[in-house]
C-alpha cells in the first residue's frame, strides 16, 4: 500500500474515533443528573404510643417538676419509677441517671448476673436487696417531697424517660436520689450521665464523688455489701 494511501487511512481512523469520543462526552452531559436521596425523618413508635403520639425530642435544658408525685406500680424499682410530674402531664416512667440500682427480680438475668459479679455475691442475693432497695425508695417518695429534673431524654427501644430525683430529706436539704441509692448499698455507680441543672460541678466531678459514695458504703458493709465477698 503507498505510504500516502497510509497516512490518509490512519487520518481518517485517527477522525473518527475523535467523533466517538465527542459523541460520547455530548450524550454523558445531556443526561439528567441523578436524583439524590432526601434524608427522611421516621417518628418510631415505641411500645404504648400510637402513630400519632411519635415521642419527645430530648430538650436542650432540663425542665423542673418540683411537685411530683410516685404512682404505685408492679415496674417500679429502686431507679426506674412510675411518676406524674404534675397535674398537666400523664404519667412517665423515668429511668435515673448515674445509677444501676439492685434488680428486684429475674425479668433481666443477664443484667441480674453482671450485678452479683460486680458486688461479689449470688443472684438470689442481689433480688433480695433489690426489693429491700424498691420498697425503701417507694416509701420515701411518699413521706417526702421531691423533684424530676428532665430533658425527657428516651430510654433507647422503651417509652422511658432519663431523668435526675431530687429528694427533700429534711427542711432545706436536698438530696440525689442516686447519692443515696449508692451511699445505701442498693446501687452501683453506672449507666447514662448527664449534666446537672443548677449544678456547679461537673459530669467528671459528680461521678468521682458517687465513686467516693460507693468506696465509703463498701467500706461500711451497708446494703448489698454486707453479702460481699469482694
């Protein structure tokens, strides 16, 4: 073949394969851009609410309830309670902050075990103490005012509520229902923190104090550690 006859062949390959591409970027650009994915926000509905009932959106700042009052019930525990917090408002079952208070039954066995690890003795023991520590926080509530402090923070998969308890032990003095769950030997110092409302101290602070709580309480034998073996 003439070398001419060559050059002019390789020219018009060299062309066409230049169209192609040109061809392919003009029907790449001409296409619709794919649509994006909106994020959507799905309200769950948790055990007890209806479709149209979706929860609370946690609050920024706690809100105060300071005229609360203990509604008697077979879920109530040492740190999870049943309570209406005021005329306007249903009842709500709160969870405490800081605290893991002693089960009084075997409706959470594995929670029931980790407990009898932790303070050193048998299950059955831990249920014990656990409805001693129930029944003590049911009486209190009742002979003495106290206060619900919230961000109606929701207690992940049930339709319970965080919260802080402040209990009026005597005139003027108030007390975290967690300091005396743990300084009674009914609870050990674990679960969600919070910052505290009007509080000067710390996340940190406040739970380093509860450890001091819990280090005098196992010193002293009080509660659950009078069984210890730790």
């Amino acid at each position: 073949m003439p070398f001419r006859e060559t050059l002019l062949n390789l020219a018009i390959t060299c062309v066409l394969v230049l169209i192609i591409v040109l061809v392919a970027v003009l029907l790449k650009e001409s296409r619709p851009a794919p649509l994006q994915a909106l994020p959507v926000s799905v309200a769950q509905v948790l055990p007890g609410q209806t479709a149209s009932d979706p929860g609370r959106v946690p609050l920024q700042q706690f809100k105060i309830f300071p005229k609360a009052k203990l509604i008697d019930s077979r879920a109530n525990e040492a740190d999870t309670l049943r309570i209406k917090v005021s005329d306007t408002e249903d009842e709500h079952i709160f969870v405490l902050y800081y605290v893991d208070a002693l089960d009084s039954s075997l409706t959470h066995p594995q929670r029931v075990q980790e407990q009898a690890r932790y303070f050193g003795v048998n299950s059955q023991r831990i249920i014990e103490e656990g409805q001693k520590a129930a029944q003590y926080v049911a009486q209190l509530l009742k002979d003495h005012p106290f206060t619900v402090m919230t961000r109606w923070e929701e207690v992940p998969g049930l339709s319970r509520y965080y919260a802080l308890i402040m209990v009026e032990t005597k005139p003027g003095k108030q007390v975290y229902l967690a300091d005396l769950l743990v300084q009674l030997g009914y609870a050990r110092v674990a679960g969600v923190t919070s910052s505290l409302p009007a509080d000067a101290r710390s996340i940190n602070d406040y739970a380093l104090e509860l450890q001091d709580l819990r280090r005098r309480a196992q010193q002293n034998k009080a509660g659950i550690w009078a069984a210890s073996k730790l």
